[in-house]
C-alpha cells in the first residue's frame, strides 16, 4: 500500500512535467517540443490550430528547401534539416494588447512558429517558436502570448 501511494504521489507531481512536452529550460529564449510522428501530419495539425482560432497565416517559409537551393552558391550545405518551414500569422487581439504596452512592440508581429525534422533524428519532428520579450508593462501581453504558443503547439502535436 505504501508503495501504491508513492507511486501515485511520483505521477501526480511528474504529470505536469510530462504533459507540457518542451524540451528546453523554462527560461530559454526559444521553447522547442518535439513529437515522434509524422511531419506532414504535425504541420497539417498546426495549420488547423493556427486558423482555428480564426488567425490567418500570412506566409510559409520554406527553410529547408532555401538551404538546398543556396547550398552550391554559398558553400553552405544542408547538413542540418530534413525538412523546416515556418509559419508566420498574426493575432489582432494580441497586436493590440502588445502596441498598447508599447507601440514599438509591433515589432513581435507577425507571430513564428518553425517545424522541422533533422536529418540524423528520421521521425521526430520539432516544433518551435521565440519567448517574447516586450517593452512597456507588457507582462499580460507577454503570457497571453505564450499561452497562445503553447496552445497551439500542444493542439498540434497530440
């Protein structure tokens, strides 16, 4: 019985730790996830996850398939990614919480998150996006942007 209850105590306490799914230090400046699954399948799931919540993505950069292009040109091979993209969208709500702590918090938008795959790592796919850091009394700003992020991103990779 004892052990039962340790046990239980062990999973109550590591649950959280284990749901939130990133995998850099709470304080990193760039909060990383990562899933064993399929690539495609986690990009289609934040694609839906972005305009879910009625945001517009605005472009995709296409990371990777730029390192291929330049790599003969720059002398600068793709040794990294397999595959990495970006998907840039923006939160009206948001932008105007920032601007009005800031107006040169304009710069946040338009939000980030990156998806990739690396090339010695086949079938885990990562998943990113930049801790903001504001100007002005932007503190609500900042989490209510974080918890955007991580919404997405935890929606994206169940």
């Amino acid at each position: 019985m004892r052990n039962l209850i340790v046990l239980l105590i062990c999973l109550l306490t590591a649950g959280p730790l284990l749901a939130s799914g990133s995998i850099t230090p709470p304080e990193a400046p760039i909060i990383v996830y990562q899933a064993e699954d399929d690539y495609e399948a986690v990009k289609s799931n934040l694609e839906i996850a972005i305009t879910g919540r009625g945001m517009v993505i605005s472009s995709m950069l296409h990371i990777s398939d730029m390192f291929q292009r330049t790599a003969q040109d720059t002398g600068l091979p793709n040794t990294l990614y397999d595959q990495a993209e970006a998907f840039e969208f923006c939160s009206i709500r948001l932008s105007h919480q920032m601007s009005a702590a800031h107006p040169a918090n304009l710069s946040i938008c338009p939000l980030v998150i990156g998806i990739y795959t690396l090339q010695e790592e086949p079938g885990m796919v990562y998943v990113s996006y930049r801790r903001p850091s504001m100007l002005g009394d932007a503190g609500a700003a900042e989490q209510a942007l974080l918890d955007l992020y991580k919404g997405i991103v935890t929606e994206s990779i169940e």
